[in-house]
C-alpha cells in the first residue's frame, strides 16, 4: 500500500488502513523505484512465514503505479472458472494487482475483478470485487483494507473477500464483506461481514480430513461482480466446501503445516 502525504483526518479509511498494519511491517521510504524494487526482492527471500506487509513512504504517484507485487490465483482460478461455466468470460476482466488510487492513497488488491461493459454513473477504475489475503495476526488491517475498498470507491467496489492465514495452525478464516445499506452513520453505509466460512484441520495430521464451516460455498452474487440482475442460466458464483478445502490445503502445505 502507499501513502500520499495529503492524508485527510484521522477518520478516513485510509488513515485507518495504515494504522492497522501489524507490528512486524517493514516500513522504508520508497521515493525511487529501484529502491522499492530491491527492497521487495530483499523481503522475498528465505525465511518467509507467509505474507508479510511493506509500508512505503514519500512514494511518488509516478513510482506508486509502477510498483508491482506476487499475488496467489486460487481465488482467480475459482471465479473464472465458474465465469466460463457460464459462457460469460468475455464479460469480466481479471485486472490482479492493479492498484487504484483513492482519496489519498492508492492500493493493490491481492485479486479484483471488473465487468468489462460500460455501466452508466460507474468510474471503471474501481474492480467491482476485490481480495485482499493476510495472516490472521493482521486481520484488523484486513478488514481496514475491505473499508478502503468500499469506501473509497463509494460503493463501486461491491465485494471485498477477506482470506485470513493463521502463521502456526493449518486454521484460515474466509469472509465477504459488503457495504450493508441497511445500516448506515453520518458517513454513510457501514461495511459488514455478510459471510464468514473457517477452515481448519488437526495441525500434527497433514492427511487428516479438513472442516470447513459452516459447509456452505462463499458466494459472489452475480449483481456484485457483473453490476446487473443475472438472467438464467446466469447465476451467483459459488466457491464451493471442496474449494475452499482444496485452496486451503495448498496454502498449509506452502506453510510446511
């Protein structure tokens, strides 16, 4: 993530965002790309828990849009399939990392998605949803990561899938989080979980068979992701148990778990 020095008050989401990042961030000024660049390779070597956080400052917004970070693509893989399933792969754009800048701030999901057909009133710079992974000890800047998204974008952002790794034990943590119209402050609308599916499995038993609950599919509805009523066979896409399972036994054995 990078900061701009034009940060609003202490209220906003991005504010929140950076204040959120977890003690063992490694924080460095980033003015040159040269320097971001070896300073992301310096953190990719070994040893490595699992994902670890990089705040730059004094990052120029020319440098900012040429820093390039690895992502995972199990999630990607799920919703593109499903996407093809359906015959609809020419209607959605898998853009990855593509960072979008924000009121002060600029990001980079971890995954995104946007409809490639011009929706009236939308500022196609916004993916319509996002991913955003981290171990579990980070889970508070996850979810100031999922209000960012929502915020920033003033609700063009429909969806943020929050994937939450715990460092020690084979346990992840699966959640969507939305902007709930039903609820609402002086600010706005408030982002709520509207799902949260945990998978986990004996840490001392590699084979041993992986729980995933509650047994239900995380869902990306259909409106969130294409921005218009699905028309059948059009339908949610649904990451199913087995997915999830099969997303989360990668990431432990990765982990040596």
């Amino acid at each position: 993530m990078t900061r701009y020095p034009d940060i609003p008050d202490s209220d906003s989401p991005d504010v929140e965002c950076f204040e959120a990042l977890p003690d063992d961030t490694f924080e460095a000024i980033g003015s040159l790309t040269d320097t971001i660049r070896r300073i992301i390779k310096e953190q990719q070597e070994p040893p490595i828990d699992v994902i670890k956080y990089l705040c730059f400052t004094n990052v120029p917004v020319r440098v900012a849009e040429k820093a390039n970070v690895k992502v995972s693509r199990s999630l990607n893989s799920a919703v593109l399939n499903a996407v093809y399933d359906m015959r609809l792969h020419q209607s959605i754009y898998p853009v990855g990392s593509q960072g979008v800048r924000g009121i002060s701030s600029s990001k980079q999901p971890d995954e995104s998605w946007v409809p490639t057909q011009y929706i009236p009133g939308r500022d196609e710079k916004w993916p319509t949803v996002t991913a955003e992974v981290g171990v579990a000890d980070s889970y508070r800047k996850l979810r100031a990561d999922a209000e960012w998204w929502l915020t920033n974008s003033k609700g063009d952002v429909k969806l943020v899938i929050i994937v939450s790794i715990n460092r020690k034990t084979p346990n992840i943590r699966f959640e969507a989080v939305v902007l709930d119209p039903a609820i609402s402050s002086h600010q706005g609308y408030i982002p709520t979980i509207r799902q949260s599916i945990t998978t986990f499995r004996q840490p001392t038993q590699p084979n041993a068979r992986i729980t995933v609950r509650p047994a239900v599919a995380l869902t990306i509805k259909f409106q969130d992701l294409f921005c218009y009523r699905p028309v059948p066979p059009e339908h949610n896409i649904e990451i199913s148990p087995d997915q999830l399972a099969n997303i989360s036994s990668d990431v432990w054995m990765r982990q040596g778990l």
